[in-house]
C-alpha cells in the first residue's frame, strides 16, 4: 500500500481509471465502425500539438487538445464529401503530423526532456487540475453517449440506414470524432502519444472474441481496459516501468489470454 502515500500516484489512478472507461467506451463504435487508425491518428496530431506548445511556450495540453480537434473536424469533412477513402485520410494525416511535430522540434530547438512523457506516458505528470478536466469531460461525454446510444450504435452499423431513419448522422459523427480527439489529449500525458490508440482498440478487439451481445463486450473491454491500467500503474510504480508501455503490454497479454480462451472452447 506504499504508493497511496504518494499524491501523484493517486491522481494516475483516478485519471488512469477514468480514461480508460473512456477509452473503452469510444473504442467500441471505432472498431465497430472498421475506424480504428481514427485513435492512433489523433494521437499523433496531439503530439504535433504538444510539439507547437512547446514552441509557443503555452499549455501542451490545451495546445494538443486544439490541434486534435481541429484535425479531426477537418477528417471528418474530407469523409463525408468522400474526397478520400477513409483509411487514407487516416495515413496521410498520421504520417504529416508525426513528421511537422519532428521538424518543428528539431528546428525550433524547443526539444524539451519532458517531450517522452507525452510520447511514452508518465506516472508523476498528472495534476489535480488534470483530475479535475477529466472528471468534467468525462462526466459530460458518458451523457452525450448514453443519450445517444442508439443512435451511435445503428451509424457505428449502418450509416446509409441511419441517414434514411433521419438521424442526424453527420452531427453525431462530427460530435463523436471531436470527443475522441479531446479524450486523446488529455490522456497523452499518462498513457502517451504513441500508445493511446492500443488502450482503445485492444481491449475491444479482445472483448469481441467472447462473441457476446454490445453492452456485454462494452462491460467486458472496460474491465479490460481499467485492470491494465491500475495494474500498470501499480507495477509501473514497484518496478520502475514506463506506465503507457506497461498498460499497453497487459491489454495485450489480455488480448492473447482472450484468443486462446476462444481457441479452447
């Protein structure tokens, strides 16, 4: 019980935990929508935005945050108009973002030590004020998503169907991709840049081998997804491993666990 003396390892926990309710959460209409670079594209245009914070000496998170979203509107918009397959969209933005987020540190000489945080995670870079926005957004998005539950899930299936039922598909989608890159933001500075995507998609992806209705997976890839970040977390801690690297590892674990379990029965 050492490490519930220390205040920074109580703030990784709660924020930890909550983010990957989150995650999970947002993680099942991505898989089920065959979006899943979605994550792992924000999370790069957020390290772009870490990146342009350290230039401008303002806050990475709010810069990460602005960036995001901003990508992701403008994502959202070349999909619609169908101007480029999906996927496409999706390289050509994670690839551009990762490569001016390089140039931009390396010419700027803004490189700063604290940049692998934001790539890999940190255990000791949560605030109380990083507490507080999380609990606020998160709050705000399991209402927007439980108000919006149907409605997601037949887009998530069927987008053509929810158009000619008059749903509001573009709203809801614009709404959606926008959370999503907002949660990636502020999730950077524990999981990381580079891992928060697999936080997303893994624990998902493991929960649909049990072959079990939507809520059920959505249950089963949030236990997944809060295990391996509080024992992440805890071993992160006792055994001095980078915490994103180490939650990432045990979602995987926990993917292979699921696949045999489906192998056996």
């Amino acid at each position: 019980m050492e490490m519930f003396e220390y205040t920074f390892m109580i703030h990784a926990l709660m924020a930890g935990s909550i983010i990957a309710v989150l995650a999970s959460t947002f993680g099942m209409f991505v898989v089920v929508k065959r979006y899943a670079m979605l994550s792992d594209t924000l999370a790069h245009v957020s390290l772009l935005g870490v990146a342009i914070g350290f230039l401008l000496n303002i806050s990475t998170i709010y810069s990460a945050i602005i960036v995001a979203l901003g990508v992701s509107l403008v994502i959202e918009y070349i999909r619609n108009y169908k101007a480029v397959y999906s996927d496409s969209i999706l390289a050509i933005f994670l690839s551009s973002s990762l490569a001016l987020a390089i140039v931009i540190v390396s010419v700027s000489n803004s490189f700063n030590s604290s940049l692998f945080d934001y790539l890999f995670g940190s255990i000791v870079a949560v605030s109380r004020e990083d507490i507080v926005s999380i609990l606020l957004f998160a709050a705000l998005s399991l209402i927007f998503m439980g108000n919006n539950y149907q409605k997601m899930l037949l887009i998530s299936f069927d987008e053509d169907l929810a158009y000619s039922s008059g749903i509001r598909v573009r709203f809801l989608n614009i709404m959606f991709v926008s959370l999503v890159a907002i949660m990636i933001g502020l999730s950077i500075k524990i999981i990381g840049a580079l891992l928060i995507g697999a936080l997303m998609i893994i624990p998902v992806s493991a929960a649909i081998l049990f072959k079990q209705g939507f809520f059920i997976t959505w249950v089963i890839a949030l236990s997944m997804a809060v295990f391996s970040v509080i024992t992440g977390l805890t071993l992160s801690f006792y055994v001095a491993l980078p915490s994103g690297a180490t939650i990432v590892l045990l979602t995987l674990i926990l993917f292979c666990l699921s696949y045999l379990y489906k192998k056996l029965i």
